[in-house]
C-alpha cells in the first residue's frame, strides 16, 4: 500500500506532464503490418491539455476517477509465443470495467481514493467551501502559493529531461529513467540509459546497478549469448568505474570498487553496446527489448525511450506493453515518431517488477547480413565452451590410450644396486607385505648396526645395540620403540612378546605401503602434471569467451578442486558399508551441485566434460598405479635385480657386500641360495631368520 501509494503522488505531483494516449495494433501477419504503416496516420499531440488545475478538488477527484476506468489489462495467452504481436488479447471493454467495479471496487481505486483523502483531511471545510474560496488561492502572493501547494511530508525537488522542475517524495524510488538506443545497420545495439535516483540509503546503499538479460530468445524459441560490452558509467557527470558479473541468466553491471551511496538525488548514466539481440528472420528483422527491465526493488515513475534505426524505410510494426510478464497493457503509454527515430514513453507509474516491453520489425534491407567471420565468432560465443571441453576430454582419452599402449610394450633393464629398500622390494616382487618382509626390516637394522641378532638354546634373541637413531626413518624408529622398552635393550622372539612384535610389523607395513604409493605418484608426475595442464588450460580458454575472464576462471577452477576433492572422498572405505555408501551417495551430490554451478557460467554439457575430463585424471592414474601399469617397469627392474644376485653370488659371499645384500636376499626367497662361508660367517643371519620367519607362524 505504501509502495503503491508513492505512486499516486508521482501522478499528482507531476500534473503538468500531458497525458497521451497512444494504441499498440497487434498484427497477426507481416502483410497486415506493412499495410498498417502505409495507411497510419501521423502522430500529433493533443489539441489542448485536458489535465484540470490542482487548485479545482472536485475535478481533480473526477480526473483521478476518469484516468482509472480507463486502465485495460492484457492477459498473455501462454499457449501462444510471448514474442509474436498476435499473442497478446486486449480487453477495453466498457461492460467488463462496469461489471468488475460493481462486483469488488478495484484496489487500485481503493488508492487513489485514499489519495484524495489524504490530500482534503487537512481541512474540515466541505467541498463547496473549497471552491467559493479558489479566488482567495489566486490573490495569494507567489511564495505563499508555494508554500500551500507543497506537500506536508518530505519531497525533493528534481528536474525532468524536459528540463521542468517537479517535487517528489523524499523515499527511495526512480522519478524518471531515459534510455537512448541507437540499432546499427550491423545489427550491433548502443544503449545509453540515463537514471535519475532518490537514495535513501536503505535499498541503494551501495549504488545501483543495472541489470542485463544474458540470453536472447526467437520467436521459435531459439535462445543464443548476447555479446555485451561496457563502454562507460557516470555518477551525477563522474565517471565511477564499474564491472560486468555474471549471475545465473544474466549480467549485472556493479562498481569496480565497492561504496556507499549517502542519502540524496542522482543521475546514473549506463553506456554499453549490445551484439545478438536483432533476431534475423527470413522477410523482416526484429528487435525486442525492456527497457526497465523489472529487476529493480523500486517504482519508477516515468520511463522513456527513443530508438534510432537504419535505413530510411519506418519499422513495420511497433508496439509497447506496460506491467508484469503475466498482465501487460498498452494503456498509459506516449507514441511519437520522427525521420529514422521512434520514441515511447510510460506516463504511469511503474509498480516493482512491472517492465516496459518494445517490440520493433524492420525490412531486411536495412541490416547488413553478417560475414562469416562474424558467425564463426557468433558460434564460438554460442558453443566454444563445449568444443573446448569436449577437444580437452579426447586429447586426454588418446594420450593415455597411447601411453598405456607404450607402457605395454616396456623393456625396462634393471639396475643393478637397488635403493628402495628390502620390504618394498618384496612388496614389488610378491605383492605383498609379510612376515619375510618383516624379518627383511630386522636385516636392514641389524645392517646399520642398530641391533644385533643371536640365537641361545631355542630362544632367537634381538638386541638394541644402540639408541642412537639418526640413520632410521620415522616409521622404523617408532617400530623400533615398539619393539624395546625405555628400559629394556633384548627382546626374544617368541608368544610372550608377540603383541610387540605385531605392533612393529603394523607400523612397517604402513610405511611400506605409503612408500608404493610415493614410487607410484612419481612415476605418474609426468602423466598427471600433463592431465592438469590440459585441464586448466581448456578451463582457461572457455574463461576468455565469457564477459568476465577473471570470475569464470575463478569458478571453473575453484569448482574442478572441489569436483576432485570429492571424487577422491567417495573412493575413502570404512568398516562399515553403510557408512560408505552414505558418504559416496553425499560426495556425489555436492559433484552435482558443483556442475550445476558451473553451467550457470558456462554449458551444462560443457561442464559434463569437464567433469569427465577430472574423472578421466584421477582413473588413468589409479590404472596406472597397478602392477600391470607403470609399477610394472619397477617390477621388471625387481625381478632383474634378483637375478643379478644369482649371478654375482660367488664374488657378493667374498666379503661385506653380503652384508650390504644380506635383506635383499632373504626378502627376495634368494636365502637357501646363499650358504654360509668363512668370509661371511661373522654377520651371516639368513639362517636364524628362515628358522624365525620362514619356518614359523611370525608376527
């Protein structure tokens, strides 16, 4: 009520601006347009103003009265094309008006008469009274006349672009917005939008921003990209910059640097160009635009436009509505026309929401068609997104297919001294990690000479020979600890000390196991590194199509970190399955949302593909990761390096580089191959571990 009520005193307050009646013809055929443009007559204004002298109250209450019985609302058939003349059903019937008023007075009746209330409750004095005293207005001097008809709550003086001077309510609104369109005989459009703002500072705290559809719609339903491109914004004559970002279906033109608006009158100028938005049929071309664009959370008191065209031929049809997408009328609207120019204005209100819709066709001749050049780049801004994205998946599916074809057909040599270590070794080798890979870890300790190992009676014993532990890695030296007490320096391997030993083996099989998956991500760098590139590279090339590089580079890249995260969550297992299938069912959701987000930046099946192309990443690198995948060359290099043991025995049991291969040996089953001999019976202990781990359930 109170919205609607700040727009009847725009009406009242700006009496002196003429009331003119204008009428949209609906066409149902080109043929019938052409023939309404030879035949129309010229515009011309009314012969006389007709609007009654605010000083009369009666006839101001009869004019207020007379102007609502007039308001026609159009319903919008949804069955037809909301962009075709035809689908748009006047209803001005007197019989209609009369029947509605006696059944409900309107609320919009209920208004203005609240209006007039408003404006006669300051006085008791009846109507009569009021008339016999209008000579005694007229003998007021100048400031007194003033100061009677200003109202009594807060109002702001402003000028109109007529340059007449109006007062309107002190309340956040726009008294007037004028948008200048310029249609190009390329089909590109200027615009130039001038609003003038009253800022309060509640809604327009941090400014006005200015909102623009980002897709154009056929008749026929095909919807395309609008090019949009910002050439400058103003402040009260200041240029102030400003930035374009893109929310859902469409781009939003907001300061660079975020201010605050104080309280006051200003004039906002918007100057941007426009590509796409003529749609080209096969006998006219056709331009439709809002000029308001009902985005705004305030009531705008007057709108207008004047549209500049190509070529010397007059639009073939022309019409404006007034009000929301679902009741449009043409009522309340000025027409005027001039030599390659066309102008509508809004002489009502425009409640929040409500939008004011041209709809213009133009003889082909007046364009130029477009080259091919420019449909290349019409295609690309349309589907280059898509042809990006799908061109990254299929170079990322051929590389890996011809890397896995190479990877088959490896003949890897091995080396001949190994540095992985005895339990990674036999994890190659066998697969596994076991009690051998155990025993194999001792050897290796016992080879730096942190402990020492005897065999007395039927007990194998371990000695810890010393405490320092600088040689040891992490894991090993926690292990270690497992193994031996603060206070206790041998351990004997047998039931009562099993838990211990069980401990130690845990701990040296996740480190083992962390290990693989250490060799196996280097060996997959190279792979990966390039899987990443080609990502970002695509993600960076689809970011440059769209108006603001720097916000969909942030959102692709941001949204493929949060689509690889939860891939790599969703393949986490826990002991319970539910529990894992409770966190796959959550993990692949937040995938979806994620891709949704996206296509509100780029094409749904643009984001599919990029999303596959993560997929793909994080698949070949678990395929490779296999012992038939890159492991399999360290397999090979495995395998060679135990049968260069076999060969090199003889000179490996001269001396102490069996004590260099003593863990080696044994975690490769190569222990009965290595017999025992007077150079290397001083630290020989392949036979205590066969009898401690081969032999025997171990750890």
């Amino acid at each position: 009520m109170k919205k609607l009520f700040l727009s009847i005193c725009f009406s009242l307050l700006c009496w002196h601006v003429n009331d003119v009646e204008a009428k949209a013809t609906a066409f149902d055929s080109l043929e019938q347009a052409q023939s309404f443009q030879e035949n129309k007559q010229p515009f011309t204004p009314p012969a006389e103003d007709n609007t009654p002298s605010p000083y009369d109250q009666q006839a101001m209450d009869d004019f207020i009265l007379d102007r609502l019985k007039k308001v026609a609302i159009t319903q919008l058939d949804p069955k037809n094309d909301p962009g075709k003349p035809s689908s748009f059903n006047i209803q001005q019937s007197d019989e209609y008006i009369a029947m509605m008023k006696e059944k409900n007075k309107s609320f919009l009746e209920k208004v203005y008469d609240a209006a007039i209330n408003r404006i006669s409750s300051e006085s008791p004095t009846s109507r009569a009274d009021v008339q016999d005293s209008q000579t005694q207005f007229y003998e007021l001097k100048e400031e007194q006349k003033e100061e009677f008809q200003a109202p009594d709550f807060p109002v702001v003086n402003i000028e109109l672009p007529n340059k007449t001077q109006v007062l309107v309510p002190a309340q956040e609104h726009i008294p007037y917005l004028s948008s200048q369109i310029e249609i190009l005989p390329s089909g590109l459009v200027s615009f130039n939008d001038e609003i003038l703002v009253v800022a309060t500072g509640k809604k327009l705290k941090n400014g006005l921003s200015r909102v623009i559809p980002k897709f154009s719609t056929s008749r026929d339903g095909t919807t395309n990209r609008i090019n949009l491109n910002l050439v400058n914004v103003s402040i009260n004559g200041q240029e102030i910059p400003h930035k374009i970002i893109e929310q859902a279906d469409e781009y939003v033109i907001v300061p660079q640097d975020n201010y605050t608006l104080e309280p006051g009158v200003y004039t906002y100028n918007f100057q941007y160009l426009i590509d796409r938005q003529i749609w080209q049929y096969d006998d006219f071309n056709e331009f439709y635009w809002d000029i308001t664009g009902g985005r705004w959370n305030l009531i705008i008191s007057r709108a207008f436009v004047s549209i500049s065209f190509p070529g010397k031929e007059k639009p073939l049809s022309s019409l404006v509505f007034l009000g929301y997408p679902g009741a449009l009328t043409t009522q309340g609207t000025g027409f005027s026309e001039g030599e390659n120019s066309i102008g509508f204005a809004s002489l009502v209100p425009l409640y929040i929401g409500e939008g004011m819709h041209i709809l213009l066709s133009f003889p082909k001749e007046s364009f130029i068609s477009p080259d091919l050049n420019t449909k290349i780049n019409w295609f690309l801004g349309d589907f280059g997104d898509i042809v990006i994205s799908s061109l990254a998946l299929l170079t990322l599916l051929i590389s890996y297919l011809l890397s896995w074809k190479s990877i088959s057909q490896n003949r890897t040599k091995g080396n001949n001294y190994f540095k992985k270590g005895a339990p990674l070794l036999r994890l190659l080798y066998k697969g596994v990690f076991d009690k051998i890979s155990f025993g194999a870890f001792l050897l290796e300790l016992y080879r730096k000479n942190i402990i020492d190992i005897q065999k007395s009676d039927n007990s194998i014993l371990l000695v810890k020979k010393t405490d320092n532990l600088n040689s040891l890695e992490k894991a090993e030296k926690k292990a270690l600890n497992a193994l031996f007490n603060k206070n206790d320096a041998i351990l004997a391997l047998n039931n009562t000390n099993q838990l211990k030993v069980k401990r130690a083996f845990a701990l040296i099989e996740k480190a083992t196991q962390k290990k693989l998956k250490a060799l196996s991500l280097k060996l997959n760098a190279g792979y990966l590194l390039f899987g990443l590139a080609m990502l970002v590279f695509a993600e960076f090339a689809i970011a440059l199509l769209n108006i603001n590089f720097l916000q969909a580079l942030f959102v692709l890249l941001s949204s493929s970190v949060m689509i690889a995260f939860y891939l790599w969550m969703s393949k986490r297992k826990f002991k319970s399955s539910l529990l894992s299938w409770i966190l796959k069912i959550l993990c692949w959701g937040i995938i979806g949302g994620t891709i949704v987000v996206m296509s509100a930046y780029i094409h749904l099946i643009s984001a599919l593909f990029l999303a596959c192309s993560i997929y793909a990443i994080f698949a070949y690198c678990a395929i490779f990761a296999k012992r038939s995948g890159l492991i399999k060359s360290s397999i090979q290099d495995v395998i060679n390096f135990r049968e260069y043991l076999l060969r090199n025995k003889e000179n490996i049991c001269l001396g102490r580089d069996f004590l260099n291969q003593q863990a080696n040996i044994f975690a490769l089953d190569l222990a009965e191959d290595f017999i025992s001999n007077k150079n290397i019976q001083e630290y020989y202990k392949l036979d205590i571990m066969t009898e401690a781990f081969a032999k025997r359930k171990g750890a």
